[in-house]
C-alpha cells in the first residue's frame, strides 16, 4: 500500500478505496475528505466552506550546529485562505479560529546526529513535533504532525534543530502544511 501525504491534495472523479489511499487527501466533486487507511472522512462539504489550507517549501539551505533555526519559506505550493505573506516569509497566519492540523517535515543531508522539528505558535509556545536521533549515511526525512485549536490571528513558525558537530548541515527541503479541519 502507498502512502500518501497529507500536503497534497488529489482531485479525483470518485472516492477509490480507503486503505490504498492511506493519509491522502481528496477533493471530489467540491468535498474534501481524508483516508484514514481503512474509510473516507468528510473535512468540508461541498458548497459548505469552512475548508482552507496552505503547503510552503523551502529547499537547499543550511541550519546551524546546535540551534533553533526558523524556516524561511520560499514556495507557496497553495494558499487557500491567505495564510503566508512574502514580507513574512517565516510565518503561517491562522485566517479563523477552528482546529487546525500542521504538518511539517524536512529533508537533510547524511550525517550523524539529532535531527529535530518543532512548532512554535505566537513567538512562543513550542510543540517538539519531531526528534531524531540516529544519524544515517543516506538523506533522512522527518516528519511531524499536531493537531491545534487555534485563534484567528495566531502565527505558526517552523524551527529545524541539528547537532552533527558540522558548523552547519544542509537540508535538502523543508515542507509545512495547514489544513482547517473545523
């Protein structure tokens, strides 16, 4: 069975089989609806609303040894309900209150050491979404996933953590995604 993740959206005429499209996103017919790997969840009814997101990259750049360092991103894949600004370009901006599921992840070079991803909110509140320590000869990817209530207005930032003993360590790309679930 493929995984698919859940930063893109597939548009499709009907809804396939639950378990070989597990953590895919699907748009049919104006609905939205998620696989959980075994049934298909309705996010947003057609004509209903209520259903934005956003999916940002950001591709070969370099994080310090053994600090925090905010994402900058670079692409905007899609922006369905203005949530990233150029002027901003570490930001996410909550449009509405709702429940929000972030998801991010990043790409980086081989080598040993921690690997780490967290989310901060407002500044200041900080979910660790990923640590990783294993180090690896052959590029890595993490990937973490939260499930918030969020006030319109809060900002999301992204901060990717290395400690290789490299001055710095390259990541190869970084993806965050938002989707409004309600």
């Amino acid at each position: 069975m493929e995984q698919y993740s859940p930063l893109k959206i597939l548009s499709l005429s009907a809804l396939p089989a639950a378990s070989d499209y597990a953590g895919a996103l699907v748009r049919v017919g104006g609905s939205l609806y998620w696989s959980d790997g075994a049934n298909w969840q309705q996010l947003a009814p057609a004509g209903g609303g209520g259903f934005s997101g956003v999916r940002l990259t950001a591709a070969n750049f370099s994080v310090a040894n053994d600090t925090w360092t905010l994402v900058s991103w670079a692409t905007q894949v899609f922006d369905l309900g203005n949530y990233w600004a150029s002027t901003q370009p570490t930001r996410l901006t909550i449009p509405s209150t709702g429940y929000y599921l972030i998801i991010a992840s990043a790409e980086w070079d081989p080598d040993s050491g921690s690997r780490g991803i967290r989310l901060k909110i407002n500044g200041a509140t900080v979910y660790d979404l990923v640590i990783d320590d294993t180090g690896r000869a052959q590029p890595r990817r993490n990937n973490g996933s939260i499930l918030l209530a969020l006030t319109g207005s809060d900002y999301l930032e992204v901060e990717l953590y290395h400690n290789s003993g490299d001055p710095t360590e390259n990541v190869i790309q970084a993806e965050v995604g938002a989707v409004r679930m309600g």
